[in-house]
C-alpha cells in the first residue's frame, strides 16, 4: 500500500467556507479524486481511503490517502 500525507498549516479550507466571495467557481479537485479511488477499487478489487483532518483549533490540514500498488495494467482503457 501507498500511503500520502499532505499537511497545511494555512486555515483556507476554514476561510472558504465563512467567505461570501463574488466568485462562483466551485473546485472540482475533491470529486475527481474521490471519483478516480472508487474507479480503482471497482476495477482492481482493492481498497482506497482518503481523508481531511483539521489539526488543532484550525491550525491547519492534514490530507491522507492510502491506496495499492497496482503492478498490471488494467484489461480496459482509463479515461
């Protein structure tokens, strides 16, 4: 298994939320890569987790995500 750990010490996630910013644009960042782990777990039988942690009193971010090792190509195309 694979296993990342991505930590931020910014409190943005916090500030998105309470903004009520003008701009309408919406990230699709979170849904493509929850997308992508169901795909793997779906076609390779495995198991994915991806998790968001806010650390302390909003002191910051912490990002996981395990997921296996695949040494076969699929029998399918990605997309």
């Amino acid at each position: 298994m694979v296993h990342i750990s991505i930590t931020d010490n910014g409190n943005g996630r916090k500030t998105e939320k309470g903004s009520k910013s003008k701009n309408s644009h919406k990230s699709a960042g979170l849904e493509i890569l929850k997308n992508r782990l169901t795909y793997l777990e779906e076609h390779y039988r495995k198991t994915c987790s991806f998790e968001i942690k806010v650390i302390g009193d909003n002191l910051g971010t912490e990002v996981s995500l395990t997921f296996p090792v695949i040494s076969t190509p699929p029998k399918f195309k990605m997309l």
